[in-house]
C-alpha cells in the first residue's frame, strides 16, 4: 500500500507543476512585447520610404586598406571618424552602417552640440544628414555625392529637425525627422529616427 501511495505522488506532483507552468504561460503571454519597438542600444534607425532600418555598424576596412581622400585608413581611425564629437567646433558627427564591411545602406549624421549643455532636450540650429545607398556609387559620405538623400537644418533650411535628449558619459542620444532631398529631384519623409551612440572627443 505504501509503495502504491509513493508510486501516485510522482504523477500528482507532476501534474500539479505542469498546471502551474501552463498558467504562468498564459500569464506572461498577456504581457505586451516592445522589445521590437524600442531604442537600438547603439547605432541609428530611422523609416524612410515605408521600410524600417537600424544601422548598427560603423565604418570598417576591408582586407585592403581603406581610402578616403587618398589616406589609408585603420580600423581604429575609422572608429573615431564614425563617432566623433569636435569640442573646440561643438560639432558631432555620427556614421552607421547595415554592414561593417559590405554595406548596402549607411547614413551620416551631423549637428552642433555644446558637451557642457546640462539642460534637455536640445535643438541644434545647424544639422546634415545623408542617407547613403551603396549600390548608386557616388562618393562615400561627401557633399558631391549626388545620387544619393540628404536633408539640412540651417540659417536657409528647415528639412531636418534634431531633438538631442541626452548626454551622458559621452555617450550622445536623441531623434530625428524631416524630409529628405536628392540632385534627381525626388524627395521623401524621414520618421521615427533614434540614435545612440558612444563619441570620442577630438579637437
């Protein structure tokens, strides 16, 4: 009899816990999931043209030395050129891209900042984001590119709107929006930009 009590108790202990781990699955199930609505821990997204992007990567050379403006480049120098904050022009300029090393899409991000600003958010008066896709060649990331977008805040022009939220450890992060331009004549909406990302200081 004791042996038959001992031999139940394995299933209604069984039992019990597969009940208890169906209700805490319908119970977690209720809750809602943001995570593939929130913020990039790093790196800049944005949705332009109905499609969603979240470029993570900065700029990385291939087994070749990379080359801009004829200078070799490593990968460090390139690390600080894609995240660099200018303290004596309180400038920053921000570079991402899809891929690290072939990337499709990438986009160039840059406003004026004081890092002694304490008080958010900040609308930095002068700002130029262009938005870069690889396959149209062009020049990479430079004003006579012109087969690619590109938008501009300024004494002229109000396309872009930046919204700096923060500041912290020197680590720099806030939105964007506005309504970019190419030398085809086209232009179309930028939204529901969010960038984050690390900056060395250089002078």
């Amino acid at each position: 009899m004791v042996w038959c009590l001992w031999l139940r108790m394995p299933s209604l202990h069984y039992l019990c816990l597969s009940v208890i781990l169906l209700l805490l699955s319908a119970f977690f199930c209720k809750i809602p999931n943001d995570a593939g609505n929130s913020p990039l821990q790093s790196g800049i997204q944005f949705k332009f043209k109905n499609q969603k992007f979240a470029l993570i990567y900065p700029m990385q050379r291939e087994r070749q030395p990379y080359r801009r403006g004829h200078v070799r480049q490593t990968n460090a120098r390139l690390d600080t050129l894609s995240n660099w904050l200018n303290i004596s022009q309180n400038y920053v300029e921000i570079i991402r891209q899809d891929d690290p090393l072939a990337p499709h899409f990438g986009m160039a991000l840059g406003f004026e900042f004081d890092p002694e600003t304490e008080t958010f958010p900040v609308f930095p008066a002068l700002a130029k984001l262009q938005f870069k896709d690889f396959s149209w060649g062009g020049v990479e990331f430079s004003p006579r590119d012109s087969s690619n977008f590109t938008g501009v805040s300024n004494a002229i022009s109000d396309d872009l709107t930046i919204q700096v939220d923060g500041f912290r450890n020197d680590t720099i992060y806030g939105r964007f929006n506005g309504v970019l331009l190419s030398a085809a004549g086209p232009m179309a909406p930028i939204d529901s930009g969010y960038f984050r990302a690390f900056v060395y200081r250089v002078e």
